[in-house]
C-alpha cells in the first residue's frame, strides 16, 4: 500500500498502526484534532482521503469514564458524528480508496460464560454500549460506496505496550492485588495489537471480506486465567482478589464502570478463521510474554 489514512490515529492503537505502516514504508496520514495532523475539516478530509489504498476510523471517545448523561451523548456522538464526516468526504473523493476500516465493539454481543459469540449470532446484548455499537454500525453501513469495501472491526480488549487496559492491570498486579476480579469466570476477549495491525493488512488483501468481522483470539480466557497469566509473566507468586464490591468501589475511584470489567465478553473471530487467517499471538502466555519482554 502506498497511502493509508487513520482518523483518531494518535492514541494506543493508531499509533502502533502507523509505526507499522510506516515500517513498510506506507505513507500515513493521521486526522485529528491535535496540532501537526491533518483536521476533520471537509475539505482536508476529502484531500487526506482521495487516492488512499486505506481508510482507518479508531476516533471516539474512551468508554472508560463514568456513563453519566454527558459522557453517554459525547461517546455516541463521537463515533456517529466522524464516521459520518469520514463517508461524505469518501463519497467526494475522485478516488476513493479500496476499503475503509470502521472500528467498532464487542458490546453488541450479549454476556456469556458459556457460550462464544461469532459474526453470526442473532440474539445480540441490550442497553447502553449495545446501542452504541448498534447506531455506530448503522451510520457506517448506511453509506452506499461504489468501489469501496466496509469492514466494521468488532474489538474489544487490544493488549500492547505503553497503553490500553493492560497499563493498570500491570500497575495492580506488582503491588500484589493482581487476583482475579470478582468470581473470575466473566470472559475476556482480547487481541495483540500486532495481530490488530496483521489484521488489518489481512483485510486488505482479503478482497471479499465485508461487513462485521471480530478482532479477537481465537482463545479468549476467563478473568481468573488472564490475570493468573499476567502474574506469571511479571513474576509475581501472590495476587490477592478483588470481591465485586471492591471491584464496583474502585472503579468509583477510578471514574470508571465496573460493568467494563465485570461483563462477560466471549467472541470467537469466526469469520476470520474461516478465511485463513492465522494469528501471530492467540494463546495469552504468548502474547504477555512478547509485550512485557
């Protein structure tokens, strides 16, 4: 690819992406709000965006906040309003790229211990992040492209280095509170970040692959595994546990949900797997021990 374009590029994940990219020697185009950046003025989108191999949404506000009245409207705004601005400026573009990448979230599913949800389950979560995703996914595929592919990325934890959900997880962990969370047995599904960035390159080169495709391991693992693991490779023996009511009084503290940590979330990337796809970290001891290496 000679030119890829990443909205919401500087945080944890489009960072990554475009060292990357750049590794291969991929223009990269960042849009943002910060200086130094190409804006999301229209015009500057419709110049980033005309003649790129790639278009890559990650822009929205974190989820990681207390889902008070105000935050609700400016997560749901955030994804709904930049996907809009991004698919107005494709339908400008002379030539517009190949495909465009639109993150999205594993909220749409419902919880599960037992049962791993793919791109094909039907019976799909309610309440607030579910409708998020739901609105967000509606917006994206709402625009008729002619010549341009629509993934929607459904993602939930990415593990890497210096950011996302890992930082704090690490923090507790070698002050010895890195025991499981509540019960421990809510799923967690995760990807390596390096595995989002094959992912995406894998997407590119799949050239029938559309729609909604999750961005998880194939081995997603409970609470209690994940953080037993995260131990193991810090090198710490004792990890005392959280009950619920510790976990909900923290995330109080933190300005957090602790519905963020204590739902369920087991996905299996189906689609992915189907198409060939082979992960470079699916299992977590691997993945823990590149990352903290």
């Amino acid at each position: 690819m000679k030119k890829v374009v990443i909205a919401g590029g500087t945080g944890f994940i489009g960072s990554y992406l475009a060292n990357r990219f750049r590794e291969l020697g991929t223009a990269v185009v960042l849009i943002s709000h910060q200086p130094g950046h190409m804006s999301w003025h229209p015009a500057d989108l419709e110049n980033a965006c005309d003649g790129a191999d790639l278009v890559i949404n990650l822009a929205g506000k974190t989820i990681n906040c207390r889902h008070n009245e105000i935050n609700r409207q400016a997560i749901l705004k955030s994804r709904v309003d930049t996907t809009m601005w991004i698919g107005n400026a494709l339908l400008a573009c002379h030539k517009p790229p190949k495909l465009w990448i639109n993150a999205s979230a594993s909220a749409i599913y419902r919880p599960s211990v037992d049962q791993p949800m793919t791109e094909f389950e039907t019976d799909l979560a309610t309440g607030f992040l579910a409708e998020v995703v739901s609105k967000w996914e509606s917006v994206f595929f709402g625009f008729n492209l002619q010549g341009t592919r629509q993934v929607a990325l459904r993602t939930s934890v990415v593990l890497g280095e210096n950011g996302g959900a890992l930082s704090r997880l690490i923090w507790l962990s070698r002050f010895g509170l890195g025991g499981k969370l509540a019960d421990g047995t809510q799923m967690m599904s995760w990807i390596h970040v390096e595995d989002y960035f094959r992912i995406v390159l894998f997407l590119s080169e799949s050239l029938y692959l559309r729609g909604a495709v999750n961005c998880t391991t194939p081995c997603p693992v409970s609470n209690q595994e994940f953080m037993l693991a995260l131990r193991k490779a810090l090198h710490v023996p004792i990890g005392i546990p959280a009950p619920k009511w510790a976990v909900s009084l923290g995330a109080s503290i933190l300005g957090t949900e602790p519905e963020l940590i204590l739902n369920s979330s087991y996905l299996l990337p189906q689609r992915l797997l189907d198409a060939g796809y082979h992960f470079a970290f699916p299992e977590i001891d691997k993945a823990l021990t590149d990352i903290l290496k």
